[in-house]
C-alpha cells in the first residue's frame, strides 16, 4: 500500500518550497491509488502557533491537496514516551539529567534514495541522538521516525535540506524494530542566482501568491516543475495527464530554479484559458473589496473580463486596468499624463464629444465611425487623437481597443471624460 506523508510544522507559513514537497507526495500517492497523510510536526511548543496551523490548512485546500487521514503530533505525546521507555528498558538509550538519549553504536549506514540512490554515512559521524528533552517533548527526528513506522509510511519524500537527518533516523527506526521506508529528497528550489530561493527571487509564502493574484492551477502547475517534467518542453499540463506519467525517479538531483517570469506566464494562460464568466465570479469579491462604491450591474462585469482576460498576467492586473471604470475620477499616471496630454486639445475633444453623444446605439462600430467622423473632419491622422483620448478616458497609455474601452465605459461617462479633461 502506498503511503506518503506531508509533515509540516507550524513555526511559519506555508513556504513555496513546503507546497511543492506537499504536491509531490499527493502526487505521488494519487498516481498510484495510494493516500495521502497531513501530519502536523508542532512539537516544539513555543514556536508553534495556530495561526500557522490555520494558514497552511487554508493554503494546503486552495491548492487542492485534499489529505486522506490528518494527525497532530501534540496529540501523541504519550506514544513517545511509552518508546523512549523501551529504549531505556532495553539498554537502548540512556538518560542524560531528564533527556532521554541514544546510544549510537559505531556501523555504517546505508540510505537508498529513489532520487539519488545510494548514500553511504559512517555512524562514527554522528553523535548519540538526544530522543526526549527535558521538559518532556519528543525531538523531531524521534517523533517523525514513530509515526513513520506506525502511520506505515512507504516512503517519505521531503526536501534536501533533511538528508543529514535520514542516517539518524534509520539509526532509530533499527533501535526501535521499526520496518525502513523508501526514502526520497527533493532538490532544493533556488533563486535566479544560484542561492536559496529567497524573498528576492518573489514571494516565498503561497498565501502572499494568492493574494498577489495567482491562480492555484497555475502554482500548481509551476510547482510540478520544479525538478520534474513531463518531457516534451511541456510547461503547461493538467494534473490528470501529469499523474499519468509523474515518477519520483524521474525528478531532478540539481536544484531547480524559480522563475518568477514563468510563472506569470503560465498564470496567464490560465487566466486565459479560464470560462469567462467563472472568471468574472472569481473577480466580484475583488472588485467590491476594491472598489466598494462600484455598481456593477447584469453581464457588465463579464464583458469587462472579456476584454482584458487575453492581456492580465495576474487577477490584479484586472484590478489595476479597470479603475477607471469603477472611480468616478480618472487617476492619471502623471508620466503618462505630461506626454500626451500636454498640447491643449479642447477643440478636437469637444467635437469628438459632440459627435459622441449624437449616437444613438452606442456600440464599438458607431463609437469608431463617430471617431473616424471626427478625423476626418479636422483632416488629422487618426493617431494624433487616440492617445490623448485613451490617456482622457482611462488615465493609462495601454489597454485593449479605444472604442471597446468607450463602449464599457459608457456613452454619457467617456462623453463627460472628454469635455472635462482640460477643465
Ligand atoms: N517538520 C519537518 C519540517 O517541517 C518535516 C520533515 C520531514 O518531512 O521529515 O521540515
């Protein structure tokens, strides 16, 4: 039976590094029917705080890790104590003042790592293992190593950063009795630069990506490539192919390097590829914690999303974009301002706006044959007014067409824009 477990503890957030070893291992067990174990390490009573506890639930379900079975090692306190008696009734471990510590007997240790196969330590490396501390608590490898045995781990996938640990555990699983699991370490995540990834290389925390606007799909999806790949430059690829081919022998040794740029990339074909009204629903509650004064009536929010879906990189970006629908005042970007709205243009706008406000069904053709009435009036290249129009409606130099723009705006709010914008 194929048994894996994730096994955080809650002295911080749910790092970007604890969620791919998370997804590995629920990948892992799901690619071969398998289950998947939540089991809280919060041994260590000082740092260990609820509110971590909470966020790496809360992080652990928006990205669809569901668990099988969940445990909390505060719990089973007495388990432990009642092995560390065996190991001192057994002549195992001795006590140094109130810990319990064990022997380490001098052999060679074998590891075999389904990623980096064979590793060979000396025990004479390694010192006698500190088991209870004092004030009564498990370490961590003497907890881990019980519920390993016990829980009936098959095989424990954990971050690189553990290998040290791995020949102290086996020391222990073979003092208790305990049956070995498979062991595999995953490389470590980097930054750009060769070191550990780090707040430079982009936010470290999953909870600070959701916030930022990503999709979990696409931390997902990104996460899976970090030290994995489905072959075939395939980048973006949906869990249920990946489970089809996902092997831990076919992960990576060298570390793997985050890509901040990447994974805006794949977070935007996800947006894109996203049902535009599942998209529109996903965005409301950000739309109203942003902008709390904006009425957004019918399907109107849906047609906004389906004009700036195919350009956002982030849910943010529809946030940012789209202000100046939801703001009854434009905020300008003042660089942009000074460069194309600084020739006086009243005459050009109170035509356009003139011409504007005469039509009667106004969609993006009548707004367009307006705007071409306009030019051709004044005999003037059509460019010379988009920009400061642009610029007059939405305070930004960039977005998707000017009369798509006009037409979400509305008739009577892009007519008021252009008389009042060089009052
Ligand atoms: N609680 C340990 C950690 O957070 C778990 C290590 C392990 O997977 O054995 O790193």
């Amino acid at each position: 039976m194929v048994r894996v477990r994730f096994a955080p503890s809650p002295t911080g957030f749910l790092h970007i590094g604890g969620a791919r070893t998370a997804l590995f291992n629920w990948m892992y067990a799901k690619a071969q029917g398998g289950q998947f174990i939540l089991r809280i390490e919060d041994t260590d009573k000082v740092r260990s705080k609820p509110e971590y506890l909470e966020e790496i639930l809360e992080s652990m379900k928006w990205l669809g890790l569901t668990w099988d079975e969940f445990y909390k090692q505060s719990d089973r306190f007495e388990l432990y104590r009642q092995y560390a008696d065996k190991l001192l009734a057994e002549g195992k471990a001795y006590k140094d003042g109130e810990a319990v510590v064990l022997k380490v007997l001098e052999k060679s240790i074998k590891i075999y790592d389904l990623i980096r196969g064979e590793i060979v330590v000396d025990s004479k490396e390694i010192k006698d293992q500190v088991l209870m501390k004092s004030d009564g608590s498990p370490t961590y490898s003497f907890a881990c190593v019980i519920d390993d045995a016990l829980m009936e781990i098959s095989c424990v996938i954990r971050g690189e950063d553990h290998i040290s640990n791995t020949p102290k555990q086996i020391l222990i699983y073979e003092a208790l009795g305990f049956k070995l699991p498979k062991f595999a370490h995953l490389p470590l995540i980097l930054d750009p630069e060769g070191g550990r990834m780090s707040k430079r290389a982009g936010a470290t925390a999953v909870t600070e990506y959701r916030t930022q606007g990503y999709l979990s799909q696409a931390i997902v999806n990104y996460l899976m490539l970090l030290g994995w790949s489905p072959g075939n430059n395939q980048e973006k690829i949906l869990m249920a192919s990946a489970l089809k081919t996902f092997s831990i022998k076919k992960i990576n040794k060298a570390g793997a390097a985050f890509s901040l740029e990447k994974l805006q990339w794949l977070n935007s074909q996800y947006i894109k590829e996203m049902d535009t009204a599942q998209l529109a629903e996903t965005l409301r509650p950000l739309v109203a914690a942003q902008y709390p004064e904006a009425r957004i009536e019918g399907k109107e929010l849906e047609h906004m999303v389906q004009l700036y879906k195919g350009r956002m990189n982030t849910l943010l970006d529809f946030l940012d974009w789209t202000g100046f629908i939801f703001n009854e005042q434009v905020h300008f970007d003042e660089e942009v301002k000074t460069k194309h709205l600084t020739q006086d243009m009243r005459r050009e706008f109170d035509l356009l706006a003139g011409h504007l406000s005469a039509v009667s069904d106004f969609n993006v053709k009548s707004a367009e044959e307006a705007f071409r009435g306009v030019v051709a009036q004044l005999g003037i290249e059509a460019g010379v007014l988009v920009h400061p129009v642009r610029v007059a409606l939405t305070g930004k130099a960039v977005g998707p067409g000017l009369f798509e723009t006009m037409v979400v705006l509305g008739q009577e709010r892009t007519v008021r824009r252009l008389k009042e914008a060089f009052k």
